[in-house]
C-alpha cells in the first residue's frame, strides 16, 4: 500500500510517499513560505539527491498540488499517476478530548478538529486546509487523521489536571493534553523492542527534545505523564518558548508593560526560551559552538537551563513511575547533541545511569544505545519517524474498511 503522509503546518506541508509493504520511503519533501511571494518545494529526487523548485504565491491547495505535480512528474516522479495512492494519512495537532487515537477523516470528524481551533489556532486550521485540500483534489483517496495529542488521553486525571477553580476543566477544557505522541509512542515502543522489554512491565522516559521539547513517563506502553501542557508551551525550555514559568510573574510582566494577551503569548512563544535568555540564536549548535569558544556567557547560561531542565524532568518522571528502565533520545537534538546528552545522564549517576562517553561522542541519528553493559537503566538513541507511525495508523484503518 501506498500512503501519503502530510504534515500542513500554517505556511508549510511537509510530505513523504511511504510503502507500508516494506516501510520504505519513496518521496519525500516539502513546500515553505505558503502565502508568501517567494514560495518554494524542495524534494529529493530519485538519486536521493535534493532539489529546489520555485512556486511563486501559492495557497495549501496548490502546495498540494505542486507535491502530486513531483511525485508524478515522468523524470523526477515515483509513481505514474494520482491513482497510485491509497490512502492519505494526515498529522493533526489537537484533538483535545475527543480523539484518543487515529481516525478516518469524515466530516464528523472534520468539525471535531474544527471545534479545537481555539486550542491550536495556528496549526489545526493548517491542518483541515491539508485535508480540504486533498479532498478537492482526489475525492475518493480515504483519509486518516492521527493526532499529536491522542497517546496522551491514557493520562490519569492526577496528571492532567490544573489546580485551578474545576469549572474551568469541564466548561473550557483547560487541562494538560500533551504533544509529539505520535513521536513518543513511535521511539517508546521501539526502545522496548530494540531492548528487549516486557511490554506489560516496562518503564520508558522518552525525551523528544529539539527546537520544541517535551519528556513523557511511559508505563507498559502508555502515557501517564508529560511536559507540555493544553499548549506546548508548558515544560522544558526550548528554542523559543519560555516552557514552565511562574503564571504570576507573567500577569506582573502584562501589568508592569502594559502587555496585551496576544503580546505576551508572542513573548512566551517567539521570544523566550534559548534565543530570549542567550540572545544569539534558538538553534543548539550555535549555542555549544559559542559555549566552546568561550565567548559568551549567556550561551552558557542557557545551555545550562536548558539541560537542567531536562534532568529534572527525568529525576521526577523517574520518581513518579518508581523507578526507570529505558531513557530515550530522540528529536534534532536529543539524536544530534552528544554534549547534551552526557551532561543529561551524568547527574543521573545516582540511580544507575551510565553511559558509554566515546561511544556517546560518535553517536549521531541513529539507533544506538549509549549505556554502558552494567548501567541499571538503558539510554539509547533512537531517531523518531512520526511518518511512519502516521503511515501504519493509515494502513490499519483503511484496510479494516
């Protein structure tokens, strides 16, 4: 089976064309700058070299269709015709309450998304736009929606809730739901694989750590805590985003500034995290590049919040499960940062984290574990592919059609 995996974000759509016989990936790329003058699709082309095609000011529809143009396309395409595709699966942000696992897309299920919009107003837009799109463009190709929030929905309420007036949980929906499930689910499931693990006795802290970060407790193979929140603002620090702050120093900060809602959410979003505390850039490789030449303090200063804030939320999800089998890297930077990583596991000597530091050092984007052969607790590397787990969703729901 064929199936075209799109991730439609508010000015991108990610794709790549997965055959789930062998769980290869035939195509992949993606449209940036949607709705802008400078639009563009890069691609890899059959040579597995990459290209660059520019589009101009286009809308998701015609990024959408610039995509089936490639993938069709006589010399630089994979398949013949639009027909060739089985089956579209769709990355969806939110889905609040109301999707504990992937879906066929019906129009039930389109105003469900459309009802969380409040919740994400910037991608599930994006992301009904993708399937608008699809839909116009090849009507009778089933569609999936997997939602970065359903692995998630296996939280107790314990963990989920805020201790805030209750009204606000069952009138407005305020509570933590949590993201990249579809990431921890994937990279959980194979550490327990790849390790040897019980599935119904195991204990998996997987750290999806990035330009946007979050932690999950992963008991038997299911979510019982994470970092982000009813928005992924809440927990680590990242690129941008603040993650945990005193809520009253932030009405202090709009009262002091005369901020409005929008201006602090920009704050906390656009201008915090890494790039607001260091000043020179979101990105971690700058960061560790400038902490290594000894040049700027403040590089310094937010590399070390950045990696205690990751221990931290380790030590804790530890102590909630009561104990830890398996720590799992993956994201751009928990796949890519050796430093990080050492400096992560190394106060986490105390409970039996070990790691192996050459074999740590020369360990980048692939399933590695790192751990030494008498370390109590597992660390291994395992580099995510959400598409995968979208395109297995796909398959599974449209074969039981």
């Amino acid at each position: 089976m064929k199936i075209l995996v799109l991730n439609c974000g508010s000015s991108s759509v990610k794709y790549k064309l997965i055959d789930t016989d062998g769980e290869h990936s035939l195509a992949e790329g993606g449209v940036e700058k949607i709705g802008l003058d400078d639009g563009f699709l890069k691609y890899r082309m059959p040579d597995g070299s990459k290209a660059l095609k520019e589009l101009g000011h286009i809308d998701h529809k015609q990024a959408v269709e610039a995509i089936l143009e490639i993938l069709t396309d006589p010399m630089l395409g994979c398949i013949k015709s639009f027909s060739e595709i089985d089956a579209v699966g769709h990355r969806v942000v939110h889905g609040g309450e109301k999707f504990a696992s992937s879906v066929l897309i019906t129009d039930e299920v389109i105003q469900k998304v459309k009802d969380c919009y409040e919740m994400a107003p910037l991608h599930n837009p994006a992301n009904i736009t993708g399937i608008e799109a699809v839909s116009a463009l090849m009507p009778d190709v089933p569609q999936v929606g997997v939602f970065d929030t359903a692995f998630h929905q296996t939280m107790p309420a314990k963990a989920f809730m805020y201790a805030l007036p209750y009204s606000y949980y069952m009138e407005d929906g305020v509570r933590r739901y949590g993201f990249h499930g579809t990431s921890h689910r994937y990279v959980s499931a194979r550490a327990i694989e790849l390790l040897g693990l019980d599935p119904k006795n195991s204990k998996v802290i997987t750290c999806h750590i990035g330009n946007g970060g979050s932690i999950t407790a992963v008991v038997n193979g299911k979510s019982v805590d994470t970092s982000m929140g009813m928005t992924p603002t809440e927990g680590l620090m990242m690129g941008t985003r603040s993650g945990d702050v005193d809520p009253g120093a932030l009405t202090y900060l709009m009262t002091k500034h005369d901020l409005t809602a929008c201006q602090l959410q920009n704050v906390i979003n656009k201008e915090s995290g890494v790039a607001g505390v260091s000043g020179l850039s979101n990105d971690m490789r700058e960061i560790e590049a400038s902490v290594k030449a000894g040049d700027n303090e403040r590089a310094k200063l937010a590399l070390d919040m950045y990696e205690l804030r990751i221990i931290k939320y380790v030590g804790a999800y530890a102590a909630e499960m009561g104990g830890v089998d398996a720590i799992v890297f993956t994201g751009g930077v928990g796949e890519n940062q050796t430093g990080v990583r050492e400096n992560v596991c190394r106060p986490l000597a105390f409970m039996g984290v070990r790691i192996d530091t050459e074999l740590n050092a020369r360990t980048r984007g692939t399933e590695t574990v790192i751990s030494t052969p008498d370390s109590k607790v597992k660390v291994i590397v395992i580099p995510t592919d959400e598409e995968l787990m979208i395109a297995r969703d796909t398959k599974e729901i449209v074969e039981a059609l």
